[in-house]
C-alpha cells in the first residue's frame, strides 16, 4: 500500500494547486500525477508517486552521497563476499 | 529504471551483507514495519544472506491487514446498497470480513470498482451524480495526503454523492504497542520510509530514548534494507539506541509539509482498532466535523461489530513480531491466496502471503 514509484516528469499542467499535475513517465508508461504535495518538482525531476500522488523530489545528491558512502564505508572496503557465495 | 536499478546491485548487496555478519557479534531482533519492506525482504531473500544471529521479524505496516472486520463488513453492507457505488484498492476485496468479503459482494450484484487512486473515485462520482459513491480510504501516514486530496477535490468539484470509509492507521503508535507488549522481543526498528516522506523523523527519537531501540528510517529496494539493517545493528552492537535516515533521497527531517497541511486539514486523531491488535489510543485519524458532509461513516446508517473476523488467525502475534507465518497451523492448508482466513495472506503487503509466494517449498 505505501509502495511509491520514481518517474520523471515530462511536463506540466494547471496553476491551481489543487488541481496542478503533471505527466510522468515510469520507463515509459505515462501516467498523470497530481503535483499538489510537490509543487517544486520540474520538468526533468524524478518524483516518487504514491497512488496518484507525487509525495516527494528524488534528492539526486543525496542518492549520490548515499552511494558514495556505501562505497567508501571502511568496513566495506576490501570485503569480499564470503567463499562460495555468488558475488 | 533510475532509483531502482541501482539499488538492486548484487555486488553492493553481498558486500553489505558480507559487512552485517562481521559486524554481528550477539543475537539480535529487528523489525521492519512495512509491509513492501517485508515483501522485498522474502522475494529477494535477504534474510537468508544474514547471520543466523539476525531475526528479522515483520511487522504490522500492511493497511489491509489491520484494517477492522466491523469496517470490511460496512464495505459490504454499502456495496449491497442498489444506490452505491464502492471503490477500493484492489487489495481489499478479498480480505474476509465477519461474514463475506467485498469480491462476494460483487458477484452478489453489489457495485464494487477497483481503482488506481482516490482522485479516480472522484472522477466516478462526477461521472455517476445519480448514484453515491464511496472511497474504501485505508493506509498509513503515506497514504493519508491523497485520501484527504479526494475530499477537497469532491468539495472543489461540487461532487456533493462522494464520501469516505475511513481507516485510517498511524505507525508511531503502534511501534509503542508493539515495545511496551510483555512479550515483545523486537529490539530495532526498520521504520518506513514513505510513511517518513510525508510525516518526517520527529516522532521517532522519543520512542527510539524511550524504549532504547534504535530506529532506521529505511527505503524498500534489496540495498536500501540491507543498509538499514546495517546500521541498527551498529547501533545495537555499541550500545546507542538513536533514530537514522538511510533514506535520505526521499525523506527529509520535516517530511513533506505540503502534504502535512492537508491531512491536518481534513483528518483528525482518533483511537483505532487494529484487526488482530486491537485498540491502540490515538493510533488512526477520522473526518473532521468541518468535513462531516464526505464521511460515510455520517452519511449512512451502518452496522457495528466484531472487529477481528476468525478466530483461527493469528496475525495479530504476526504482526506484533512475536510469531512467524509458518508458526500458524492453518498456514498454507486451511488459509491460503484463495481462501483466507485473514488479511496477512491476501495483502500484496501481507506477511503471510510473502512467505506463500516466495517460500512454499520451504515448509
């Protein structure tokens, strides 16, 4: 139920903020997503939609430095999977 | 796909994995709350790559499972009303009420439509002026800002035949109910990432001090889990019991204020009953009075009852982490997809059903 899917918006539509939205495409499949909790997204943003809603603006830095973080992590660094396992 | 793909990168997952189990030294149990965490924890089987010292146990974030019997049976009993309209997620019309579920009443001529999203029953109504037409508005905090949409656009739209059932859940409340429980054995918290979106981090460092548990707000894809799961067990291993965001691409501290407004708007707190939990104060949010005029629940004269449904299940310990889906008798046998005995196995969500899909062969 609280499943959200990124997609990335191709344009918008509307001035109300009750009714703006926008169209958003999930690889491909266009969907028409209500901007009324994100009024800041932009053409080009990745947005995460929830039922019909877009909830959130994918934070592209912070997903960089997420993984900039999960690589460098010490702990990480030189760790191989253990003997047997597929990498 | 971006955000998606990325996350599910085999390499990334071993080598986390490979870090939990140099980091595990004692046993330990953590719980994710959400239901789709649960779900890509048994499909990707990530608590196979974990230390058998690691308990993951799955918690109660699946809305169809905790919504009441009372309210499915209300479902029911407007479906079966010539002059309405019922429209649900898709999710709920195989979950067994007291007596029936709502696919039975469509197959007994109720009108039941499965829709995308509330703003679709809207639609509906407008389309439908001669009939009334009613949301089955379940789901957590994540949920909650498009349930509220519904209203204001009905009330925008002057779509006067549209209203709400409402079943409103929140999580917070119910990880208090879950580490106050004398039997409860689950010493971290995977918290839920979408439900965070909106809500943001606030409420959890009182419980994470008060119950001394770490609490990591946590994405949904194979490394975002495996990362979460990291870092409790860091915490636990050192002895720190502090709230987390490795989700920060999605949730920011405050959460999403927009969406806050309007739920603030439209909803208010109330005691809820959980189906297989029971009461938990202050834990759902109900129609304010100012809106009175979309709530079902004030539009129509509706019968009360049993919030529980059968006996046999047991996916209240389920759900609270103190059992397991193959620990229930009836698993798999008397309960399955196609016949339930309770919500956990219908709910794309639902503990049980994840273990029938993904682990059958198992047990």
């Amino acid at each position: 139920m609280c499943l959200a899917v990124p997609g990335k918006v191709i344009d918008i539509q509307g001035d109300d903020p009750l009714l703006r939205s926008a169209r958003v495409s999930f690889a491909g499949v266009i969907k028409q997503v209500s901007l009324t909790c994100a009024p800041e997204a932009k053409v080009g943003d990745y947005v995460l939609v929830h039922v019909g809603l877009a909830i959130s603006v994918v934070d592209e830095l912070e997903a960089e430095e997420t993984f900039n973080y999960l690589r460098q992590m010490g702990d990480l660094d030189g760790l191989e999977p253990i003997a047997g396992e597929k990498p | 796909m971006k955000y998606v793909d990325e996350y599910r990168d085999a390499d990334l997952v071993h080598k986390l994995a490979a870090a939990i189990r140099r980091l595990a030294t004692r046993p330990w149990t953590i719980m994710e709350i959400c239901g789709g965490q649960t779900h890509a924890i048994v499909k990707f089987g990530l608590d196979e790559l974990l230390p058998e010292t690691i308990t993951l146990v799955h918690g109660p974030g699946c809305p169809v499972c905790v919504t009441s019997a009372e309210l499915i049976d209300q479902a029911v009993e407007l479906a079966m009303m010539s002059e309405v309209i019922v429209c649900s997620f898709g999710d709920m019309l195989r979950v067994p009420g007291n007596t029936v579920d709502l696919l039975t009443a469509k197959a007994r001529g109720g009108d039941v439509r499965i829709v995308y999203s509330p703003l679709d029953a809207v639609t509906i109504a407008q389309e439908n002026p001669a009939k009334q037409v009613v949301f089955f508005a379940v789901g957590f905090e994540t949920t909650a800002p498009a349930n509220a949409m519904s209203v204001l656009r009905a009330e925008h739209a002057g779509a006067g035949n549209f209203s709400i059932l409402t079943s409103h859940v929140l999580v917070p409340p119910a990880m208090r109910a879950i580490l106050g429980a004398a039997d409860n054995r689950v010493q971290g918290f995977l918290a839920a990432g979408h439900v965070c979106t909106i809500m943001g981090t606030g409420e959890y460092g009182p419980i994470a001090r008060e119950f001394d548990a770490p609490i990591i707000i946590t994405g949904f894809e194979p490394v975002d889990i495996l990362e979460g799961i990291h870092l409790c067990v860091k915490q636990l291993e050192e002895g720190r019991a502090e709230v987390e965001n490795a989700y920060a691409r999605a949730v920011r501290g405050e959460g999403n204020p927009h969406a806050r407004r309007i739920v603030e708007q439209v909803f208010e707190v109330t005691d809820r009953d959980w189906r297989g939990i029971g009461m938990i104060p202050d834990s759902g949010l109900s129609v304010r009075p100012a809106y009175a005029a979309y709530d079902a629940n004030q539009r129509f004269t509706l019968t009360h009852g049993d919030s529980n449904g059968s006996s046999e299940c047991i996916s209240g310990e389920i759900m609270r982490g103190v059992k397991k889906p193959h620990d229930c008798p009836a698993f798999g046998i008397r309960c399955q997809p196609e016949h339930p005995l309770g919500a956990p196995m219908v709910s794309s969500e639902g503990a049980c059903a994840a273990y029938y899909r993904y682990r059958s062969r198992a047990y």
